[in-house]
C-alpha cells in the first residue's frame, strides 16, 4: 500500500476534486471549518476535535470520538488540521474499536475499513504520510506510539492556503519537528540511500527558510509556505521509512505530563541528542549531518550543530524543564518511562544511550 500525494493552491480545488460529499466525515477544528470549509458550502458529516477535548490526543478523548461517530454512516474519514488530528483519524478507520488502548496495547487487530484522506494544516508532523499514530495514554502516563499500515492514509493532499492561518510560534514548533523527522532518519541506522535524498532536501528547505525569516522577519514565511509544506511531506515519508530515535524516546513523558506541544518538546532535546551522538560516534552519519548543516549554515563541521542551535533560539525561545513544572524527582522516572515505554525509538538512535546519558540531558536542560 502506499499514499497517493496531491497538492492543491486552494481548499476549494480539493473539495471539487475530490467529490467531498456526504459519505465523507471530515475531523477538524471550528476555526479551520469556518475559514476554509465552510465556505465551499460540502455536504459532508463534519465534527470538530475540540467537542471532546483539548491538549494533543488521548484514550479518552478518543474513545468519546469514536462512541460519537457510531450514529454516521460514512465511507472516508478526511482529517483536515494538525498532528494531533492526524492522529485521531487514523484511529477511526479502524474496524471494531471501542477503546483504542486495545490497539496501542496490541491486544486487538488494526482492520481498516474506510479510506483515509489527510490535509495537513501545520508543516512539521508528516503524519499525512506515515504509519504512525501518537497518543497519550492516561494511565500510562506517557504517550504511545502505533505504527501500522492498516493506518497508512490513502491520500495526502498539500494545500499551502491552509498555513496561512497558522500563528508565528506554531508554524516554528511544527517546522522544527520537520526538521527534527528529517535529522534524525537522516542518522538512523534504517537509513538508506532514498530516504537520505528526502531527509537532505528537507533539511536544506527548512534551514534555509528559518535563515530568511532571521534576516527578513517573521512574515518571510508567507511566500514559502508550500516549499515548507513539502519539506515536512519530504521529512515525513524519510522517517516513516527510517525512523525518529532519542530525541522523540525524550520528550514523550514531558509532552505527556505537561501538556508540551510535540515540536516543542522535541526542541528540548534535539541539540542535546545531536552532541552526544557527535561526541560518541563522530565519523559516521552525523558527519555527514554535520557537513550538510556546515554548508547550509556557512560555518565550519565542528561549528555546525552550535550555528543550528544558536539560529533555532533566534525564532524559538526554549525554556528550563522546571519552567514547565516539571520536578527534579521525575527526571528518573521520565528516564524509566523511556527506557520502559520507548523501545521502538530507542532502537532508532545512531549510536546506543546510557540511562546515564539519558539522565544527564534531563538534568542539563532541568
């Protein structure tokens, strides 16, 4: 199976295109469905994610969906928004589910039985293009991951319009986790000679951009939105193949218990991971990161992950652990939720972390 990629000036040119109609069920937010969708005047069945909750997805939130959407009779599932709703439609495609920690726990088979068409409305998750679906799980007090291609959506369509919207901070919190996709496929040891093509043009938009909107200001970004889309679209389908690693194992257990937006959360530990990937194994991939970056950012190899760090603070400011309310006791008990929880990433790193190196990130950055 694979996902079908369009791209679309307008929302509208979607709509018509795709006969968007009343066996569809769009999942979005009110603000994008009255901005965009609404408009077009579709027939569909329509539901709004924050009828059910805030914060990024859980079980129950999930589950109260699901519970909702029974009375509907439908055919595709549309999911036009963020990561967050990305992840929610996936789970709605699947057959029999009535509590989706079932699913997540593997206690019960991923059968889909609808087709799955996503619009992203970020440009950092590449969800519209993955097997993976996130989710906290309440109990568990972390977040799981799902990767199965019973969930892989039929479509992807890019439709740059929809970024337009989208506030200064949470285009660079999603335009970072692309860049953390790309960065981290691009050193994984499931890499290959395609998902680097990916991984390196995605990295080169993305970094590029962010120099332009340092140097140009923030409203720079309105004239590369769809390159932008497309770099996370590139970031995504590399680390659907490849793999994210530490940097994401990390910052699961903060965005869990503190409700940190994901590329946010992600940027906590990104520069960290790289640095002692660089200090442990400096001759393989991260070389060739770090030769990548070099070129990108005009300075020298060794400079390269510091010029990227010091570049990312200028559009991003990045917080102390404890400014969040994370409490020093939980740095081991985010460490074993890691370890525990976190084997399908850990799996991923370029080069094996200690508990000990993962205690010494949480602390530093404390």
């Amino acid at each position: 199976m694979q996902t079908l990629i369009n791209e679309y000036a307008l929302f509208k040119d979607f709509a018509y295109s795709y006969k968007l109609g009343p066996k569809d069920l769009i999942l979005t937010n009110q603000s994008l469905y009255e901005a965009f969708i609404s408009p077009v005047d579709i027939p569909s069945i329509v539901i709004f994610r924050e009828q059910f909750g805030r914060g990024e997805p859980n079980d129950e939130m999930i589950n109260a969906i699901i519970l909702h959407i029974e009375q509907y009779d439908f055919e595709r599932v549309v999911a036009i928004g963020g990561g967050s709703i990305v992840d929610i439609a996936k789970l709605l495609v699947l057959e029999g589910v009535n509590d989706i920690v079932n699913i997540f726990e593997q206690k019960q088979a991923c059968n889909k039985n609808k087709e799955l068409i996503v619009v992203p409305t970020t440009c950092g998750t590449g969800s519209e293009v993955t097997n993976i679906s996130i989710v906290e799980i309440k109990s568990k007090q972390t977040k799981l991951g799902l990767a199965n291609d019973a969930i892989l959506p039929d479509d992807a369509i890019l439709i740059p319009e929809l970024l337009r919207g989208l506030p200064f901070k949470y285009f660079m919190t999603s335009a970072i986790d692309a860049l953390i996709h790309a960065t981290e496929a691009l050193v994984s040891p499931k890499a290959t000679p395609y998902t680097d093509l990916f991984s390196r043009s995605a990295i080169q938009s993305i970094v590029t951009i962010f120099q332009g909107i340092v140097s140009h200001g923030e409203d720079y970004r309105m004239d590369y939105l769809a390159e932008m889309l497309r770099a996370s679209n590139q970031a995504g389908i590399a680390f659907g193949n490849a793999g994210v690693g530490a940097v994401h194992a990390l910052s699961y257990p903060l965005g869990a218990a503190y409700h940190v937006p994901h590329g946010e959360a992600n940027f906590q530990f990104f520069i960290s991971v790289l640095n002692l990937y660089q200090k442990y194994s400096p001759e393989g991939k991260i070389k060739d990161l770090c030769l990548l970056l070099a070129s990108i950012l005009d300075v020298k190899p060794s400079e390269a992950v510091e010029s990227l760090d010091a570049l990312l603070k200028q559009l991003i400011t990045k917080p102390r652990l404890h400014e969040y309310g994370m409490k020093e006791e939980e740095i081991d008990i985010f460490v074993d939720r890691v370890i525990t929880q976190q084997q399908r990433l850990l799996k991923n790193n370029y080069t094996a972390l200690t508990r000990t190196d993962m205690e010494s990130i949480y602390r530093n950055l404390y």
